[in-house]
C-alpha cells in the first residue's frame, strides 16, 4: 500500500512528512529508555540515537532535492504536470 503522495496516490504524504513523523516516535522511544541504567537499554537508546540522525540526514537531503526542483519550476501537486522524469517538458524517454 502507497504512502508517500504522488500522482497514483494523491492523498499521501510528503516524505519529509513521513520522516518527521518517525524521528518524533523514536524520540519518544528514546525519551521512555533514557533514564534505564542497564546496558541493554543503554545499547538500544543508543541504537536509536543513531537511528534518528540517519532520519534527519534523509530530511536534508529531501529538502535538498525539494529546492533543487523549486528551481526548475514551480510545484504542481501529485496530479499536475511533473518537473522531472516521463511526462516533464522536456522529457523524451
């Protein structure tokens, strides 16, 4: 089942949106763990730290990619004309 939006799934969500939304539970999680003084949990909250700053690295690079296509042109939504690939001006694959 499709959950980022995009022309056969307009209803989704933006992937920055999906990321956001994970880095918040696992904060959660982190913040649920943090205060255990064993190694295990110690190791997880770690895990999860880690986790988290990977998340955060794919938001920067998605908004990266988001103002790479403000550029180009402007957004038309999951239904409108796309930017880049089959069916962009443009395009002849």
């Amino acid at each position: 089942m499709p959950i980022l939006m995009s022309s056969e799934n307009p209803t989704g969500a933006k992937l920055e949106e999906h990321l956001r939304a994970l880095i918040g539970e696992m904060e959660a999680k982190c913040a649920k763990i943090a205060d255990d003084p064993r190694n295990v949990a110690k190791d997880v909250h770690r895990n999860n730290r880690d986790i988290i700053a990977r998340l955060e690295q794919c938001v920067t690079l998605q908004e990266h990619s988001q103002r790479i296509l403000a550029a180009l042109a402007p957004d038309q939504g999951p239904t409108g004309t796309p930017r880049i690939g089959k069916g962009s001006p443009g395009f002849n694959g």
